[in-house]
C-alpha cells in the first residue's frame, strides 16, 4: 500500500532526539529556544514562539487580541475544522467565506462579510499556495474598513484595525512576491503536525511580525507567560540557583514546545529548502505533466510570476464529477492499494457547524472544490516508480468511473 505522507525520520532526527533524551533537559529549554531562533532566521520575521500545535496559536493570539463573545471572525469555508473551532473557543462568531478557484479565501467575499464586529481575518494558505496579502493588508488599512472597526481593548487600540492572522498550517518556506510566509501579514501561524511539511510529531510556531507601535520581543515575552499558566518564569528559569520563587500573573493556558519535538524540527528545518521541499516540487511537477494530458483533470494553480506554494497538498480536481462519483474513484483507487485523502470536507458541512445553523449552499465554490477533488500522496520518499503507480491508480480509477 502507499501511504498519503508518512514522516521522513532518518538516523539523524534519531541522533538529535537521543541526544536531547540524554541531556537531562526534555521540556521547553535550549533546543526550542534554539529552533525558535532558527524559525525567525528562516522566515526574516520579527520574533517566534514554539507552541505544541498550530491549533494553540491561533487560539492564543485570538485571545491575546482580546476576541471574545459578540465579536466576529471571518474564516474560509474551505479549510480544517482547527481554523473555527478556536473562534468558538473564545465565544466569537465565525463568519464563513466562500474561496477562490485556487482555493483561497476570496477577497470580494471578505470585503462584504466585514461589520463593525470583525475583529480578525484567518486567511488559509491552501495547501501551502499563499493568499494575496498584500490585497488583504490594504483592505483592513483602507479608511473605510478602519472607520468600521472598534477597538474594546487596549492591543486592539494599539494596531486600531482588523487583525490578520494567516492560518499557515501548510505553507512555512512558501513565497510571495520573494517573501516567505512568516512576514506577509501581521501574525502567522505555522503547523508541525506529524503530517505537515516540517514536523514535530505535534507542535507548532506563532511568527510574529506585528507593526509599529508592536515591539514583537515584547509580545513574544507576554505569549511565553500567557502559554505557561501564567507562570513570570519558565522551568528552566526557575533552575538557576535560588532562582525557585515565581508567581503567576494569570489564568494562563498549557501549550508550550518540548525539547524533544524542537530537536526533530531543528533538523527537519536545516535541510527543508535543500532537500524537502526539492522533493516535493519533483512530485508535483510530474503530477501536473502526467494529469494534464487527460481532458478530465483540474489541476491545482500552485506557482506563478508571485507566488509559490510549500508543495504540501497536491489537489486534483475531476471535472464533471459529483461527489458521490468522486467517493466512488477513492474507493477504486484504495483497492489498487494507493492511500488518497480528501482536503477538505468544507467545515459548514460538519455536523457541529451544521447544528449551529450555518450550510454549505452559501458557499458555493467551496462546495464546488470539495465535490470533485482528490489529494494525492507527496512526501520524502515517494520515488518516481511510486509515484507512476499513483498516477496509473488514479487514472484508471477515473476512466473505471466516469467512463472517459
Ligand atoms: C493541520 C491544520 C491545522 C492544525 O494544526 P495543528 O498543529 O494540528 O494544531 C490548522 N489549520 C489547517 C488548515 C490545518 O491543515
């Protein structure tokens, strides 16, 4: 069987996660600091704090913001159910939008969702292909869009305008207009889930790379506390001599980095643009060749003169397919013994967001994209004689189902 993307663990993520389990030190310490520090030289950004998912940063900086019940947050349809459920978490409206043909968030869509409760955008780089920033940062600066906005607290005072915070779960190490993610819009929040690009088993990082007045050393320090019980001190602080007595500040949440997950990620990261993500662009490309021959297939927008994906997420659509029709191509591909997926079930679909009275047919195009689309398996080592087999499987399945 192929699988969709299992990790690429080789002896050296071995030698550096054995070495971290013989250091004496396994939580937050040295490797996360060190990684937190490699994370910022990477992207360019400001500062950069390592959490344990991508989920508790997006969570955090909600509540760092200040978002709460009454406020609203404008959210893509088209992404994980992760992207809403934080919103709900602090007791705030999702405001879903629908996408784009490339799979983003759609910019006209945006602009008529904003009231005078947004209080934050989370665009979603889907499948690691940048949103377009630079149309979204102007939008929450234009005059209008900032009249709008009222500020309740005294951060949302400060930046006196819509927050955005990029849902970057797929997307570290992609470009726009020659900038990675990490220093695109205000706040970004990467993923290193065990199936994501970089990876950490679990974990995850808050990029920040906030505007004057913002000093993001400073916000870095507030995260550390608001992410460790409200502790004024980490435990390796409190290892220094005498140095035993902390006190809390507040309620703080549990969603700190250990130094094990930091030590798989310092040597996922030192070979990402090397050696990943060249693997991962070689697997699209012959992807893209091989499909585009056949009349039937949407393939994904993933490069152009400004932008260029993470390759995380190869998504290729089947024209003319109903979603029954599409499950039935999933069903023959698997029994050729190639593991496909489905990115994603729109999260107004689900049952939860059902119940809560939003549906599917406001969003049409997010429909649209789900109905017909398969992502295929990308990852360190599948080789070309693999992917071959993928590429057959899916073709034959296709021709077995809609009779092309
Ligand atoms: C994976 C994912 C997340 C959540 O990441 P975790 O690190 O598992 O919390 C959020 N958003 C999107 C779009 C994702 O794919």
């Amino acid at each position: 069987m192929i699988p969709f993307s299992p990790p690429h663990i080789d002896q050296k993520i071995i030698d550096e996660v054995v070495d971290t389990l013989k250091s004496g030190w396994l939580t937050t310490g040295p490797k996360t600091k060190r990684f937190e520090k490699e994370l910022t030289k990477y992207c360019g950004n400001k500062s950069t704090l390592c959490l344990n998912s991508a989920t508790a940063g997006l969570e955090i900086m909600l509540r760092w913001f200040g978002v709460k019940e009454g406020d609203e947050v404008i959210v893509p349809a088209y992404t994980y159910c992760a992207t809403a459920n934080v919103v709900m978490h602090c007791g705030a409206k999702v405001v879903f939008v629908d996408i784009s043909e490339d799979f983003n968030i759609n910019l006209n869509a945006v602009k008529k969702a904003i009231t005078e409760n947004t209080k934050v955008i989370m665009p979603v780089d889907y499948g690691g292909y940048p949103c377009d920033y630079d149309e979204l940062n102007t939008l929450v600066n234009t005059a209008d869009v900032k009249s709008l906005f009222s500020a309740d607290t005294e951060v949302q005072k400060r930046l006196g305008r819509i927050l955005i915070l990029s849902d970057a779960a797929h997307s570290i190490g992609a470009t726009y207009k020659g900038n990675k993610t990490g220093v695109l819009t205000d706040v970004t929040v990467f993923s290193f889930h065990a199936v994501k690009n970089l990876t950490t088993a679990e974990g995850g990082a808050i990029a920040l790379n906030l505007p004057e007045p913002f000093n993001n050393d400073e916000v870095y320090q507030e995260l550390c506390i608001k992410t460790l019980h409200g502790q004024n001190k980490d435990a390796l602080a409190k290892t220094k001599p005498g140095a035993w007595r902390y006190d809390v500040i507040e309620a703080g949440y549990k969603m700190n980095m250990t130094d094990i997950m930091a030590s798989i990620g310092l040597v996922e990261l030192a070979r990402y643009d090397q050696e990943t993500l060249v693997k991962r662009k070689h697997i699209f490309e012959l992807y893209s060749k091989a499909f585009s021959k056949n009349n039937w297939s949407i393939i994904p927008e993933y490069i152009n003169s400004e932008k260029e994906t993470s390759y995380h997420l190869y998504a290729l659509r089947i024209k003319g397919a109903s979603e029954e029709q599409r499950d039935m191509i999933i069903a023959k591909i698997f029994e050729k013994q190639v593991s496909v997926n489905v990115h994603f079930v729109p999260v107004p679909m689900m049952s939860f967001y059902k119940s809560k009275g939003y549906d599917i047919s406001n969003y049409p195009e997010s429909y649209n994209h789900y109905k017909n689309v398969i992502t295929l398996p990308v990852y360190f080592d599948l080789d070309d004689e693999k992917l071959a087999t993928v590429i057959d499987a899916v073709v034959r399945s296709v021709e077995e189902v809609m009779g092309v």
